[in-house]
C-alpha cells in the first residue's frame, strides 16, 4: 500500500528522510555539487513547495514528491541497486 505523508519543516525526521532521498539520487538538476547537511535543512526550513509529501510503500520511505507555485511537480523514488 502506497501511503503520503505530508512534510512538516520543522520534524527532525522529515528533514533526515528527505536528506537521504536527496543522497541516493543519481542525477540532479538543482544542484551539481553534495549539499551539506546543515544546508539541506535550511532549504527544508524554507518550504519552498506548494505541496511536499514522503511516500512509503507499507512502512518503507520509497522517495518525495512536491509541486511548485509555477505547477511544476518533481518525484524523486529511491532506486534500490541489485
């Protein structure tokens, strides 16, 4: 079962979920170099999405998914390596 659940920028474990998503990309078009920790909270902390939620599959974190104020929408699933 596929479940939502809607970020909160203040939860500790939202921002680590979210940090460890952003990790296991293997491609990205935000940013070219490893964002820090600390600068990767700061951005949480601005909320810049219209909508941001955390997918799981059952009680496992499967990746992210948000819309922007220009109706953008990004989906960011982690990719488990055989």
């Amino acid at each position: 079962m596929i479940n939502f659940k809607k970020v909160n920028p203040k939860d500790k474990i939202h921002i680590k979920c979210l940090f460890k998503i952003l990790n296991k990309r293997e491609y990205s078009i935000s940013h070219k170099e490893i964002i820090t920790f600390e600068k990767h909270i700061k951005f949480v902390k601005s909320h810049p999405y219209r909508n941001w939620f955390l997918i799981y599959q059952d009680k496992d974190l499967i990746g992210s998914i948000y819309s922007t104020y220009e109706n953008f929408l990004g989906i960011n699933l982690v990719v488990h390596k055989k």
